[in-house]
C-alpha cells in the first residue's frame, strides 16, 4: 500500500488536541471514521481517477 501524507489545518490540529486532552473515546472514533471517508474519496488510478475509467493502455 502507498504511503500517505495528510495536511491538517489549524481548526483540525485543534480539533485533535482537544480530543486527547478530553480523552474522548467517542469524538476520536468518530473523528477517524470521517479521515477514512476522506482515504476512500481520494483513491484512485496512480495516473488519477480520470485515467482509470479509460481504455486500458491509455493513463
């Protein structure tokens, strides 16, 4: 599996740091269900999610 890298913004970071410091169980799972929704939404071809539905030798 390729590597990722993610960019937080501040409001996440925030978002994050308030979670461990509340040590919110809940919040986190939540939180990481919607970064996995954002995995599944960025999959793709390696040449992009265009290249993949053309024909096959052609991206």
């Amino acid at each position: 599996m390729a590597d990722k890298h993610l960019a937080f913004s501040v409001q996440e970071q925030q978002k994050i740091e308030g979670i461990v410091i509340d040590k919110d169980g809940e919040e986190a799972l939540r939180y990481l269900g919607d970064l996995v929704g954002q995995f599944k939404a960025h999959a793709g071809h390696a040449c992009g999610p265009k290249a993949a539905e053309g024909p096959p030798g052609h991206g």
